[in-house]
C-alpha cells in the first residue's frame, strides 16, 4: 500500500486522487499541504467510523472520537492536564514503574520486550489517570483484562481484505473496577493528583460539570491511548540502536544523568536519547496513515475535496522523502539535535498528527519514552534475538561492569 501510494505521489504531484474500490480518495503528500490540510480544514473533516470505533473499545466518545464543538470543549477541559508541571510530576512515576520492571529482569537471558512494554504502558496510564495500579503489582486492584484490553481490527468498508486495515489494542466489553473507581470519585471521594481528578474539577465557560458519561469516555480513551503506539515505538528504537551499535552511546548518557533529577523536563528536552528517539519515530511512523473524510467541501491546493471522500496523509511516506530528510533511510538522530544545520527536518515530522488535533498527550509521550529508555539504559543492555521477533538479549550492566574491572 504504502509503494502504491509513494508511485502516486511521484507520477501525480502532492495532491493525488484515486479509487480505492468504490470509495474517492485524495493524498495528500506535501508537507506544505499535509500541515496545510490538517491545521486550516480540520474542521472540514472528520475521522472514520472504524478508527473511532478502535478508540471507543464498547464505551462512549473522547477527544480522540469526538467532533467539532464537542471536541473543542473537551480540549480545553484537558489541555492543563498535559501541561509542562503536571507532565512533570508524571514522570515520577514513568521513573518507578520502570524500575519495577528492570527489577523483574534476569541479569542476563531472554525477555518479550513487546508484552514488558504493554504491561509497563498499562501500569503507567492506570497511575496517572486514575492512582490505580495493575492487579499483582503492590497495592494493585484493576484486573488484568481490564488494563490490557482486546486486540480490534477494522476497515472502513467492513471487509476483512480491504487494503488498508486498523489494528490496535482496545478497551474490553467489561470495565468494572475502572467504572466502579469513577463513579466514587465522582461521587465525592477524596481527589487525587491524577487526570480523573481533574475531570471531576472540570468546569465549562459556563460553568457546568462534565457528566458522568463524558468521564467514562475520556478515561477509558486515555487508559488505551498509549498501547500501540509506545510499545511499538520502544522495540523499534531499540532495534535501531542494536543495529547501528549505538547502545553503549545511551549507556554512557544515561550514566551522566543526576541521580536526583531522572525526572527534569529540561534535562530530557536536551538529551541524545529524545534526537535517537525522534529518529527512531521519523523511520517507524506509529500512523502510517492518517486518515479523513471529508465532511464539508473545501479547496486546497488548486483541489476541490468533496463531502464523503476519504483523504490520506501519510507520515510514513513524508517522513522518508528526500525533500525534507536527506539520506532519508539512514539513520542519522544528529538531523534531531539542537543546532543541527539542515533545519528541514521537524518541517515534515507528523509521528503525533499535526493541527489542532495534534495528540494531546505527545509531549507526555516523548517525555515517558525518553526517561524509560534511559532508565533501561542504566540498568541492562539490550540486544535483539531475531529481527522477526520482539524478543531481546538483556543483560545486567553490573555484571558487564564487573567483568571489565
């Protein structure tokens, strides 16, 4: 699909429609015209069926399903939840929720790299979103079910052979513990410093509280938001600093890190660990695609976008163009360090969207990811078993410390 959809591009220009069965489609190519597209039309389009229904799981709306006013309000009712102070205070527990799982670790052996990762994602949206933890994990009452969800794929036609299908872990049929820990704080139980306190806060230009159902949706959203996306990304980037020898490199910065601080905003925004980590992203676009309909007719770029055609942008194939990143298949994390000269790089950057419906947790997420690896950095080395696996090699720094001495 995605060789299809670069030959389009190359034959026909930055903006490219085609017939995908019976639907009309338009990819849209350009950075220029993607940033164009999803910042200035954005609320000419709206997404899929399918791709709510993979965020929904069996609840209601959030903000990564909602539309038009209703999402607009429920961004505001967010955003100081994903500010700078309170990403901060976050990283508490991304630090200690790594920890814990380092400490489960073999000084030396084997390890499922890709349901470590779930499990920690898991773990790390329930303590921030709710001050709950995994069923087996200390105090930890949400069960397993609950916090790891079911396995969901879709297509906007319904057809299983479609060409382009949405795959992603979901929310389960039954939420009980996760409801039943809503509905007491909502109901007046002692708040906490976590996203569901802020939603029970949360208060309208008018004045009005956030119902019961509207809590629901966004909660069991955030509680799933991460689960494809940060684990995927995680393997990849350990896969490409495995491949390139670049592990000892995030050793050697891990170790320079204040023991104090493993949690200073200011100290990750400026590590070689967050450019590897945006290399990483720019190679393995978590959203191959992101994908529109069209809900009003607009122009654009000399186009004109009819109501209910479908419309493509692709990071995956932007973030590979030669345009923007020259030697685009190498991997070269300098393009992402302060100062680097070739500045074109962030131009065509989209592993979060791009616009007003820009992920609103993408700095968390940037942020959680960078301390994690260097977390693991400090502790294991990691080494890829096979590359058609997610199976890694840890072993214990110490033991290599000791060896050496």
């Amino acid at each position: 699909m995605l060789g299809f959809l670069r030959d389009l591009s190359q034959a026909h220009g930055n903006v490219a429609a085609f017939d995908l069965g019976r639907a009309r489609c338009v990819l849209v190519n350009g950075a220029r015209e993607a940033r164009e597209l999803l910042t200035e039309h954005e609320y000419q389009l709206h997404k899929p069926e399918f791709l709510k229904a993979s965020n929904r799981g069996h609840w209601g709306d959030g903000l990564t399903t909602l539309e038009g006013r209703a999402w607009a309000d429920h961004r505001r009712q967010l955003q100081p939840s994903f500010r700078a102070l309170a990403v901060a205070k976050r990283l508490a527990v991304v630090n200690a929720c790594t920890h814990d799982m380092l400490d489960r670790w073999p000084a030396a052996g084997p390890v499922d790299l890709a349901h470590e990762l779930r499990v920690l994602t898991a773990r790390i949206a329930l303590r921030t979103v709710l001050s709950a933890d995994l069923q087996g994990f200390g105090s930890g009452t949400i069960p397993f079910d609950e916090a790891y969800g079911e396995d969901f794929a879709g297509t906007g036609s319904g057809d299983p052979d479609a060409p382009w299908v949405m795959t992603r872990p979901r929310a389960p049929r039954r939420m009980d513990t996760v409801l039943g820990l809503i509905d007491a704080r909502i109901l007046g139980g002692p708040g906490r410093e976590d996203v569901l306190s802020d939603l029970v806060h949360a208060r309208t230009p008018q004045g009005q509280a956030m119902a019961r159902d509207e809590i629901v949706g966004e909660v069991i959203q955030m509680l799933y938001a991460g689960h494809l996306t940060i684990p995927f990304s995680l393997i990849h980037f350990w896969r490409d600093l495995s491949r390139h020898g670049l592990c000892d490199t995030l050793a050697q910065e891990a170790r320079t890190l204040p023991a104090a601080e493993p949690t200073n905003l200011h100290a990750l925004a400026g590590t070689q660990a967050l450019a590897l980590l945006k290399e990483s992203l720019r190679l393995h676009a978590p959203a191959p695609v992101l994908y529109r309909e069209v809900a009003e007719p607009f122009e654009m770029s000399g186009h004109r976008f009819d109501t209910g055609m479908a419309v493509w942008v692709s990071p995956a194939l932007l973030h590979l163009d030669a345009r923007y990143h020259p030697e685009p298949h190498r991997f070269k994390p300098e393009r992402f360090m302060p100062g680097y000269a070739e500045r074109t790089a962030m131009v065509a950057f989209f592993p979060f969207g791009a616009g007003p419906r820009t992920c609103i947790g993408s700095h968390q997420a940037l942020q959680q990811m960078t301390l994690t690896v260097l977390t693991m950095a400090q502790r294991y080395t990691l080494r890829e078993v096979s590359a058609t696996s997610s199976g890694f090699y840890a072993r214990a720094l110490q033991d290599v410390d000791s060896e050496c001495h």
